[in-house]
C-alpha cells in the first residue's frame, strides 16, 4: 500500500522546521518594512518636486507676464503691502550681518551659547519675527549669574546695532544648571 503523506513526529524537526518558518516572516517582514519606507521617502521626495515644480512653473508665468508687460511699454507699479514687505526683507538682511558681528562684542567672557533661533514659531509678517537666544553663564559666584545674564540683557537691549528692529528684549528664563556652577538663559528678542 502506497502512502500519500507522511507524518514526522520527531519534535527536534518540527521545532527547525518552526524556527526556520519564523524567520523567513521575520526577514520577509524587513524586507517589507525597509523597502515601504524607502517608498514612502522617495514618495516625499516626488511630491516635493511637484510642487517646487508647480512653483517655479508660477513664478516663470509671472515674470513672462512681466516682461510682456515691459516690452508694451507698461510700467509696473507694485502694491504698497509688496514693497513694504521686499523692503523690510532687504533691510533686514543688511542688518543680520551687523547684528551677528556685534553679539560675540556683548557677550560676556564667561557666557556660552548654545543656540540661535530666528522665528521659531514660524510667524509671517516682520511684527511678529523673534529672535530666541539661549546658553549658559560659567564660573564666578553663584550668586551673580543672575545679575551678569541681566546685564547681558540690559546690554542686547542698550545696543543700537543689536537691538534695531527689536522693541522688547527680555529674559524669558533663567535656572541654576546641574551643577549649579552656573546659569543657563533663554533670551527674547521681539
């Protein structure tokens, strides 16, 4: 009599025969995994081409109409809110380089830096743009971090170079750090 299957009883076997199962799940689930996130990265990437194409397609359409425009002998006036906003953007990129030059002349030997932040709520227009100035005050007297992170402050806020374009300078927080060696500070500039 000739037998269709058969059966392996031997546990040995069936325990290989069950690790090899997992793991080729296992690798066939990386497998899914790494090229579904490579997917989905160069997925990004498309879109973002779409659309930094899409922009580029309306800008090009905008100075075609432009120099159409010009060559008519039209004479293009742009609104008020436009040269205002160009204007203070150019003014505030001349003042950028003034402003940087001058922070290390304020900051005093014993302060330290730690970050820079332009705008970092994302707010549009120029009312509302922040400067966020954060680091440390090392070594001296515990007891006067506080006053020399004031100072600092009181300098930012004197300063013609630093300040313009700021009304409101002020210390936003000041805590001991884990060492309690020194101060750290968060800055704003508004």
């Amino acid at each position: 009599m000739n037998t269709v299957f058969a059966i392996n009883f031997r546990r040995e076997a069936y325990q290989r025969e069950l690790a090899k199962t997992r793991r080729r799940a296992l690798l066939l689930g990386l497998w899914v995994f790494y090229f579904g996130a490579l997917g989905v990265v160069f997925g990004l990437y498309g879109l973002n081409f779409v659309v930094l194409a899409h922009r580029v397609t309306h800008v090009e359409r905008e100075v075609q109409l432009l120099r159409r425009h010009a060559a008519q002998g039209g004479e293009w006036r742009p609104d008020v809110a436009g040269t205002r906003t160009v204007l203070d953007h150019l003014r505030d990129a001349r003042t950028w380089r003034a402003r940087l030059a001058r922070l290390p002349e304020l900051l005093p030997a014993n302060a330290r830096l730690h970050s820079l932040q332009f705008n970092p709520d994302n707010a549009s227009g120029t009312a509302q743009l922040q400067l966020v100035i954060a680091g440390e005050m090392r070594e001296g007297p515990a007891a006067g971090h506080v006053q020399q992170v004031m100072s600092f402050v009181n300098a930012l806020s004197r300063d013609s170079v630093f300040a313009a374009g700021y009304r409101n300078v002020r210390l936003v927080t000041t805590r001991a750090t884990n060492d309690g060696a020194g101060a750290e500070f968060v800055i704003e500039c508004r």
